[in-house]
C-alpha cells in the first residue's frame, strides 16, 4: 500500500513468459521486490539479445544490477548509466545485449519509469490508455578503447498511481509475435496490443495482473503459431483493492477454542480455504453445513478435496499443504500447475486462489495431531507450522504478498 493511495489499496505484480520455441531457459528476466514498511515496489524486465542460456545470464545480470542500484537509492538515471556502461555490445550488429524496463513506485504513489529499448509500457486508467510525458537522455558509452563512442537513449517518465490503474510493460516477442504471417506480417504491434490490453480490461474489469500478463503472453504465442519465434514477457502492475483469502489448517490446542474458528470462518470478508479432515469436521460441526468428498480429478500423489457450503476450497491437511510449497519454490509461472502440466488437485487449486490473492490470512491449529507422529513418516509431516511458515516465506518474499500467521 502506498500512502498517496487510499487506505487498504494493493500494488498487485504479476508477471508471465513463454520460452523461443526450441530453447529450455528464457532469454528474458524478470525481477520484482517490496522493501516492507517503506511501501516502496521495484520492478525490472529485461530483454536478453537473442535467446537461450547466454541472453538469460545478460538479462539477469541487467535486471539484478538495477534492482539493487535502486533499492541502494542511486536513482533510477544513476543506475541506468551504470548499467549501460557495464553491458557488453553485440561486435556483430553493435547494439547492447540486454533491454530493460525499471519500474520504481515510491511512497505516495509516485511511480518513476525508465525504458531502454523495449516496447513502450502501457498505462490503463479508466478504461483507456493515458499517453504518458516522457523524457530522453543521451549516454555515452564505448564498447572498445579505439572504438567511436556509440551514443544511447534512455527514457524517463513519471506519474502518480491512482486506484484502478495498470501499467503494462513486455518485451518485442510480444509486440513482434506474428510477424511474417499473413495476419500479422509486421508483427502484432503497439496499436493492436494496446487495443487487446483495453478489451480483455473491458471483458474482464476485475482480471488480476497475473491473469491479464498470461492473456497478453497467450495471444502473442498464438499468433506465433504456438512456436514462439521470440521470448515473450509481459509484466503488470495493478493497484487495486486487495482479495482476501483465509486458510484454515489443523484443529485449535484445545476444543474450547473451537468455536472462535467457527466465528472466524464465518465473519470473514474474503475467500475461505479449510485444510485438514479434522478442521473441517470442526467448520462442519459448527456452521451446520455437510461435507462431501469431490470424486472427481483424484490424484494418486494428492489426496481428494471436499465440497462445503460456505468454503472456496476444502483440502486435506499436510500433504496438500506440502505440494503447495513444492509448487510455489518452483518458480513462477513455472510452478504454475497450468504451465507445469500438473493434474488438477487440491494442491494446484490451492495455488490458484493463493496466488490470485493479496493478503493471506493462515489460521493454525497447534493441537498435535497424532496421526502423524509415526516415526516412519516423514519429519516435515509432523511439523504443520514448519510448512505454513515455508508457504508463507514464498509468498512474501517471491510473490510480494501480505501473509500472516496466527495460531490458536
């Protein structure tokens, strides 16, 4: 939350990538990070020249010199020279091997903005596209000694952030996707994404940064044929009111307690999450509401959700709770159970209503449950809180969310 923004605003990030077709590691990076209690975001997406391993080391690089010159508050003018003066230049076409786009929302919603070479960002306010007031500078540089100094320009721009706004920002695979096709011989282009941007935001007015990042990627790598010619990125930022989501695991330490569990499940404003046989039985019990096992999509690997009145989702307890760290340590969107080919389960659903929230409220029980205190099952089985506290860390820390932890 920003404090030029009104009370209980959310700087949502959500970020999205498709691969060259034939290439395993990306050649575009994309770094984010929130300095709590500063209500400061820093977010970068670099473009690495070309596409594979090499241009992912140079985008990396480029993105995680400007994420810490920035967060060292050299300015953001600062740290773009620097790194423009570090990076190589390609001998061959004697241009820079990496673009980037550093975005830097500060305290009282002021948002500064720096591109190099990647397409224009997009800024979405009120259903339409707000022209920003850029300005340029000129950097010198020089790739060799007795090489002519080659001079590059950057652009500035600055605006302040209001509730609703999206700003938009990809690399050329997006706005080049398609290109010597017969729908789109010169690439989709500025105009046409820009006009895609606008009527996905008017389908959907409430569509997450995540959701709208994989529908700008999703178009682009169809008109690629499903062959990306190119890595295509797309990051958005989302200032918007923030989603609730609660998650309930393991019973209170004693049965007294269990009717506070109940009140809380019910008073509370956002989404509902129950893991665990035994704390669902509780929520059952106390709201009057059946459970019902859902028979359909078992896995073998993860144990079947159940269906209750009242809940978004009803999981079993450890296990599940285990596979949705697995999936969040992987990586995003990698750790996306839609990317990953996962099969549908109460884990993958967990991680889709996790990571379309904001604030994550985990409510856990420190009664021991004695069903896993065999000493033949694994350690992390015994320990719940050790697991929620790891799934907490991710998406803090990895997924810039707000997440508590309270015990009872």
């Amino acid at each position: 939350m920003s404090a030029g923004l009104p009370e209980g605003t959310f700087i949502e990030v959500g970020h999205w990538c498709v691969s060259k077709h034939g290439q395993g590691a990306p050649g575009d990076t994309f770094l984010s990070r929130k300095q709590e209690g500063e209500g400061r975001l820093i977010s970068v997406l670099s473009d690495g020249l070309g596409s594979g391993i090499k241009a992912g080391v140079l985008s990396t690089l480029t993105a995680t010199m400007a994420l810490k010159f920035v967060e060292s508050e050299i300015p953001p003018d600062r740290a773009a020279n620097i790194i423009m003066n570090t990076l190589p230049v390609c001998r061959e076409r004697g241009i820079s091997y990496a673009t980037f786009t550093l975005v830097d929302i500060q305290p009282g919603a002021a948002v500064r903005i720096v591109e190099y070479d990647n397409p224009d960002y997009v800024l979405v306010r009120e259903s339409t596209v707000v022209e920003p007031i850029k300005d340029s500078a000129t950097i010198q540089r020089k790739h060799k000694q007795s090489a002519p100094v080659r001079e590059e320009t950057l652009f500035y721009s600055d605006f302040k952030a209001r509730p609703g706004d999206r700003l938009v920002f990809f690399s050329d695979g997006v706005t080049q996707s398609g290109m010597g096709s017969r729908t789109h011989p010169l690439g989709w282009g500025a105009v046409e994404v820009r006009e895609f941007i606008l009527e996905a935001v008017a389908a959907a007015p409430s569509v997450s940064a995540r959701d709208l990042a994989r529908s700008i990627v999703g178009r682009a790598h169809l008109n690629d044929g499903l062959a990306a010619k190119d890595d295509i990125s797309c990051a958005v930022v989302y200032f918007r009111h923030p989603r609730e989501l609660l998650i309930m695991t393991g019973p209170p330490v004693s049965p007294e307690r269990d009717g506070e569990l109940v009140r809380e499940f019910l008073e509370f404003p956002g989404k509902k999450i129950v893991c665990g046989g035994t704390t669902a039985n509780i929520v059952s019990r106390g709201t009057g509401k059946p459970l019902r096992i859902d028979m359909k999509n078992l896995d073998p690997l993860v144990p079947p959700t159940s269906i209750m009145e009242g809940a978004d989702l009803v999981t079993e307890g450890i296990i599940t709770l285990g596979r949705v760290a697995e999936l969040l340590e992987r990586g995003f969107p990698a750790g996306d159970p839609r990317v990953a080919g996962e099969r549908p389960n109460g884990a993958t659903k967990l991680v889709d209503l996790v990571l379309d929230s904001d604030r994550i409220t985990f409510v856990v029980g420190t009664k021991i449950n004695e069903a896993h205190q065999d000493p033949n099952m694994p350690v992390e089985l015994e320990i719940r809180r050790n697991v929620v506290k790891k799934i907490q860390g991710l998406l803090t820390e990895r997924y810039l969310k707000e997440a508590v932890i309270r015990y009872v």
